[in-house]
C-alpha cells in the first residue's frame, strides 16, 4: 500500500464512492413505477455528487474553497438521504439495503459536517 492510500482523503474517496455504486446497485433492482424512476434519478445523481464534490474539495485551490466543497457534500449526502426515504420498497432484503444507505448517508453528512467547522 502506499503512503496515498493509507491516508484519510483516499479512504473518504473510496468511502464516497462506494457509498454512490451502493445507491446505483440498490436502485437497480427496485420497482419501475412512475415515482420511483423519478426518485431513482434523483438518488443517483445526489449520492454521485458527494463523492464528485470531494474530489474537488481535495483539489481546491483556498481554504475557503474547500470549505465551501465540502458543505455541498454535506448538502448532496443529506439529499440522498431524503430521497432514499421515499423510494418505494415491497421487499424485506431491499428495505434493509435501504436503511443501510440512510446510515451510510447520515454519517456522510455528520463527517463532512465535522470537516466543515474544523475549517473555522
């Protein structure tokens, strides 16, 4: 492993990421209806945005830049949660990959909220 990878910054980028293909793997199998597709492109792009968002964070070029990143992926983690919470679920095993991402959404939002008022 080298010294990148052991790093906080690679395991937040690799934590983002899986959050978001996690949230492309659940929305895969759900139901088709009218509202869930709806919901579904909506999840999709807000639970990629946090990662994306993170990526530029890192690449930022002031400490008020970063800042700023990092509240939106706060604000995009928050937002899939939302709408994870409306996706609709007849299944016992999908409900429970649902609520997984919520957790993993949660404290996305609680770390990138932690990160914010260390920037202060």
């Amino acid at each position: 492993m080298t010294k990148y990878e052991n790093s906080k910054q690679y395991d937040l980028e690799e934590r983002t990421f899986r959050f978001a293909k996690g949230v492309l793997e659940f929305v895969g199998n759900l139901l088709r209806t009218m509202a869930n597709i709806e919901i579904m492109k909506q999840v999709i792009r807000s639970s990629g945005s946090v990662g994306a968002n993170y990526i530029e964070a890192n690449e930022a070029l002031s400490k008020k830049d970063f800042a700023m990143r990092v509240k939106i992926c706060r604000k995009e983690a928050k937002e899939s949660r939302y709408w994870l919470r409306l996706i609709e679920i007849r299944e016992q095993d999908a409900e429970k990959r649902k609520q997984s991402l919520i957790t993993e959404a949660t404290e996305l939002m609680k770390i990138f909220g932690s990160i914010v008022e260390k920037t202060k």
